[in-house]
C-alpha cells in the first residue's frame, strides 16, 4: 500500500501475523496516498497508542467530542469505535480505529458524504524516539477516480493531517507518562498498555495478555456504538 512495511524480532523469528491490506487500494474508484514524512518524534510508541483509549482528548484536541465509544481486542489487533460532532466541518463523524501490531493504525471514517482510510505508521527508532508516516486514501464519487477526487483528496490527507499535528504538538512538549493518572471515566488506558506489552514479551507471554483481553471494553459514561447505531464496519480486515 505505498509502503515498507517490516516485521523486527531481536530473536530472529518469523512474523506472528500478517500486515495490514486494504482492498480498496486496488480499487479505482479510490485515490491512493502519497506518504508524508512526519520525521522523529521525542516520545515512546506507547504513548502513542494510548490515544486508542482516550476518550476524553477527541474533544479539546480535536474538536470532535465523542458522544459513544468503545475499544476491543482481538489478538494482535486494537479497535477503537467512536462517534461524535466534527466541529470543523460541521458534521458527524463516525470513525472504526485500529492498531495491526504496535505500529500500524487505519481508519475509516466517514463524514459529510465522505469515506477515507487514515493511515498512521509509528516506527520505532530508539527507546523514546519514534518516527512517523501519515497518508489517506480517499474514495472518489465514480468508477473511476477523477481530477476533482483528487484534488479533494488531497484537501482530505491535508486536513486529516492537521488534526494529527494537533496529537504531535502534545506529544513533542510533555513528559513521559510513566504512570497515567486518570478518571474511570477516560477510558481503558491501563488494559490497552497490557495489550501493547505482548509486543515485548515471549510467545508464551503473549498469547496468555491475548487470552485474557479479548473482548469489548466499554468506558463508563459513554453510550456504546450498537446503542448509536454505528454501522461502518463491514469488510473491514480485521
């Protein structure tokens, strides 16, 4: 899909699963990306994908705040679903999240008649520094994709970098979160970092975290996706 994307073990053994695949990137109905390069990060991995159960933060970070929300662990994958009003364009998004491994997330969203996949890659390059690849894939109103879906897929991987770059300044100014200090009502922060473990443990390790996070986390005080009717999950490789 654009990309190289590598599976690292310091034991030499071979890939616990498969890279992500969309379908619709062989489909010419959709604009593909062209990669930014986001450069290097001072910050760890993890608090990376701590954003996966942070609720609270899609709001001030953002300026969508979500009005339900639900995480799910399905193995080596982290899912994230969530709807909300997206005050920039005026509009609801709705948004199925998810992490394949520790490093690569895509997302489909939706919103004012538009359908993307937001790929974000989060590689790690030394204990604490990260370095980061953004792009979407956009789908075009014909067959065919056209001039105007282009241009306005552009317009899309521009805007949904903003709204990245809003993550990146949190990120480049704060302090390691060694510990989170956090509300009931934030979201699974302390079970997504035990999922984000396996990636750093045996493989007798592993499948033990797996065995015992999988299912469906909801967050107190939030109304899940099934009670919002949330319906954007079809054909999704996951």
């Amino acid at each position: 899909m654009g990309c190289i994307m590598a599976w690292y073990d310091p034991d030499g053994r071979a890939p616990d699963y498969d890279p992500p695949f969309l379908p619709e990137w062989d489909d010419p109905q959709w604009v593909r990306w062209e990669l930014d390069h986001l450069g290097e990060l001072p910050v760890h991995t993890q608090e990376i994908l701590d954003n996966m159960a942070d609720v609270r933060h899609l709001g001030p970070t953002h300026g969508a705040p979500s009005e339900y929300f639900e995480n799910q662990f399905i193995d080596h994958v982290y899912v994230q679903r969530q709807g909300g009003p997206m005050q920039l364009y005026q509009t609801y998004l709705y948004t199925t999240t998810w992490y394949t491994g520790p490093g690569i997330l895509l997302s489909k969203q939706v919103f004012a008649g538009n359908t993307i996949y937001e790929l974000i890659a989060n590689t790690p390059v030394d204990d604490g520094l990260t370095k980061c690849f953004h792009g979407c894939l956009f789908k075009g109103s014909a067959a065919t994709a056209t001039d105007e879906d282009r241009a306005a897929a552009k317009q899309a991987q521009a805007g949904a970098l903003e709204a990245f770059g809003a993550d990146f300044n949190v990120w480049a100014n704060k302090r390691p979160a060694i510990k989170i200090m956090q509300l009931k009502t934030d979201g699974p922060f302390r079970t997504g970092r035990k999922w984000y473990s396996e990636f750093f443990s045996s493989p007798e390790d592993a499948a033990k975290i797996r065995a015992e996070l999988n299912g469906i986390v909801h967050t107190e005080g939030m109304a899940t996706p099934a009670q919002a009717n949330h319906n954007i999950d079809a054909g999704l490789p996951f």
